[in-house]
C-alpha cells in the first residue's frame, strides 16, 4: 500500500479516504446481494424467469442465469431443452447459504415451464453467428469469442487440453484488439470534424473516451463477463492515468482494479475467471519491469514463451491435463492476434464460415494428455514468491527458478 500512497494518492489522508470510500461500496453491496438472498431464502421454494446459459449433457446439469443469480441443477429429462431458452423455474430456495448464493448454487427444480423468447440485440447476435456455421462446436466457439456465451465442457477440455482456455474466455487480449480496431476507425472518422469543429479538443482523449463507451456496451452485451470487466476498468483507470500523467502500467492500477471490481461486484471474489485474469496482468506487468531493456524481437516471442511457462503452476492447480502439445499454445497465441480480428471482420460481413473447414480440423485433433496437479504448498510458495517479485529482483529470480523446475517436472 506504501506505493499506492506514492503514485495514485499523494498523502496518506487521501489513502485512507480512498480506502473507506472502497470499503462503504463493498459493504452497500454487500448488504443488497444479502437482502436478494433474503428474498430468495424467504420461502421454502422460489419462483423466477431464467435463460438457459449451459447445459452439461453427461451430468444433466444445467445453468440457469435469472440476470439476478446464477444456480444449477439436476434435469432428469433435457430433451425440449435448449440453450438460450427462456423458462421460468420453481425450485427449492430453503437450504441455500448466503456463501453458495453468491458463488453460484446447486438446487433442486421441481417446476420448470418453457416461455417464449424474447427479443433482443443479443439474441439477434446470436442467431446471426449460428446461422453463419453448419457445425454445433465452431457455432459455440464464436459465440464463446464474440458474446461470452459459455461453451459446451467438451470444448472447454479441448482448449484446456491445448492450454489456449485464455483464448475463448474474453478479457484484456482481447478487448485490447477491440480498441485499437475502434479507435482506429473513430480516429479516420473524427479526424475531419475535428480539424473543422474542436480543434481546441484533445482528440486522443475524445477518442479514447468514444472507444470507451462502446467497450461499456459491449461489457453489458456479454452481462459483464467478469474477466472482461477487470479489463474494462483497467482501461478506465489508464485512461485516468494517462490524463493526470500518472505511471500507466504500474502495479498499483492493478491492485485498485481488484478493490474497485470487488467492492462493486461482491460476487467476483469468487470468480475463478477473474482470479486468472488478475494473474496473467499481474505476470505481464512483472515481464515488463524485469525484461523491458531485451531486444523488441527477442522479447515477442520470449514473452509469450515465458508466460507460458510462469502460468503453469498456478493453472495446474485447477486444471490437471498436460501434454508438450501444450506447447503449441504460444504459436496459436501470437495467430490469434490475427485470426479473432478477423474472424470479427468475417462475420460482419456475413462470410463466418469461411475458414470453418480448417478451424473444424482443428477442434477433431487427438492427442494423448496425462494429468499432473499442482501441490498445493508448491501453490501457496509460488504466490508468494511471485508477490515478493513486484518488489524485490532477487524474488523475482527465485520465481524463475521455481517456474523452470515445476515445467521440467510438468513435462519431463
């Protein structure tokens, strides 16, 4: 916090104001998901509207989204159920914990009647990218890429197998690609206005702020996908930073990024999504202050290489599989900056299905995976490690050590 009071707040008065300011949101929402869950735990069952985001087949399970909560349950029979459908559910709220009613819920249905959908800009988007692709699975990947549609658990294996998950979850990758390529076209069309009309105005900023508020609305087409949001806020704060000349990629914009999202969002504490996006900035902010002085060359490909590698430990924690395809991942990374903006360029003009032959050849790849978990002391020392990294080069070198070691014993 010492460097919070440094770079973001210039006295500690203003530290301690930022930081009751920070704990007064989160207690008032605190206070409002707990009056929801009075409300829902008021009687023995509860009755609500819902839209259909998932259904797991092998368990029959299926997630439901209210817009208010998100719970699952257990359909014995899932045969006129789709994903997407509208449905109002009654199901047994009695037993539910203010823990598992924020992380997301397990119940039992004893009501479910279909409704008919309804129509909306999303559902529009939708049924625009189904239409553009004969196959289920590539369907569901552009709709996991574009509007953070959850995918199907055998395509969410597929691409942890490959060790490419962050590439269909949407977050800073690639809102990052979404902003140069709206702010590059706002700059082409505002240019001319500007020249004539507000040549007084900053026109980066009014860009930047343009490129913004399309981003908000985007964040609100995917219902603010939590990995998504911690990089919208992120880009607010850089915004902010770059306005008051203040130090853009600093750990610090981070931290307040964590504070911000979960005393406004109560419930990404427990989004595991969120955790490894706050991760992977954090990983990326710590190659740029020890690694900034290599060669430009050099360092694109060493920087996707080795964040693969420090990312390891703290994935295979979660997730078991392992194979040296894995590897591969850094090649498809650095494609993919060219293949989503394209892909987006694709379906915008209607012709989705143009590579779907090769990305279907793609997903019916096979190959042999063992599992390997991360030891959960091993866990708790590389977090460490890697925290004590942001403020000291020995840690930092120590960290490295222990990301080299745990890969040998991942692959070898």
């Amino acid at each position: 916090m010492k460097t919070l009071s440094l770079e973001l707040v210039k006295t500690k008065i203003e530290l301690f104001y930022l930081s009751c300011f920070l704990v007064l949101i989160f207690l008032i929402n605190i206070f409002y998901e707990y009056a929801k869950y009075k409300d829902i735990t008021y009687d023995e069952v509860y009755s609500s509207e819902a839209v259909i985001v998932n259904i797991y087949k092998k368990e029959n399970i299926v997630k439901f989204n209210t817009g208010k909560f998100i719970f699952y349950s257990k359909i014995n029979s899932l045969e006129n159920l789709k994903k997407f459908d509208r449905v109002r559910v009654l199901f047994i709220s009695k037993y539910i914990s203010f823990y598992s009613y924020l992380k997301g819920f397990y119940t039992k249905v004893l009501d479910l009647e279909l409704l008919e959908k309804q129509k909306s800009i999303k559902a529009n988007l939708i049924l625009k990218i189904q239409q553009q692709h004969q196959d289920k699975a590539i369907s569901e990947l552009f709709l996991a890429l574009f509007l953070a549609i959850p995918a199907s658990i055998e395509l969410k294996e597929f691409f942890a197998n490959f060790s490419i998950s962050h590439l269909i979850a949407i977050s800073g990758f690639h809102l990052a690609i979404l902003s140069f390529i709206i702010y590059s076209f706002s700059f082409f069309f505002y240019n001319f206005y500007h020249q004539k009309y507000f040549n007084y105005r900053n026109k980066k900023y009014d860009i930047l702020l343009f490129t913004s508020f399309i981003i908000f609305l985007y964040l609100l087409l995917t219902d603010i996908v939590a990995s998504l949001l911690r990089s919208y806020i992120m880009f607010i704060i850089g915004i902010f930073l770059l306005r008051n000349n203040i130090k853009l990629l600093s750990f610090n914009s981070l931290l307040l990024t964590v504070f911000l999202i979960l005393a406004f969002f109560p419930k990404y504490l427990f989004s595991l999504s969120l955790w490894f996006s706050i991760s992977a900035v954090f990983y990326i902010f710590l190659f740029i202050k020890y690694f900034k002085d290599l060669n430009k060359v050099f360092s694109f490909f060493f920087f996707n290489l080795w964040i693969f590698l420090v990312f390891n430990p703290i994935v295979h924690l979660f997730f078991y599989q392992t194979s040296l395809i894995q590897f591969y991942s850094i090649l498809l990374t650095m494609i993919f900056t060219i293949f989503y903006p394209l892909e987006l360029f694709l379906h915008f003009i209607g012709l989705g299905n143009l590579l779907d032959e090769y990305i279907k050849s793609f997903l019916e790849l096979k190959f042999i995976f063992y599992e390997v978990k991360t030891p959960f002391w091993f866990f708790l020392l590389y977090c460490v490690i890697s925290l004590c990294s942001s403020f000291k080069k020995q840690f930092f070198w120590i960290l490295n050590i222990l990301m080299v070691g745990f890969n040998l014993y991942l692959y070898i």
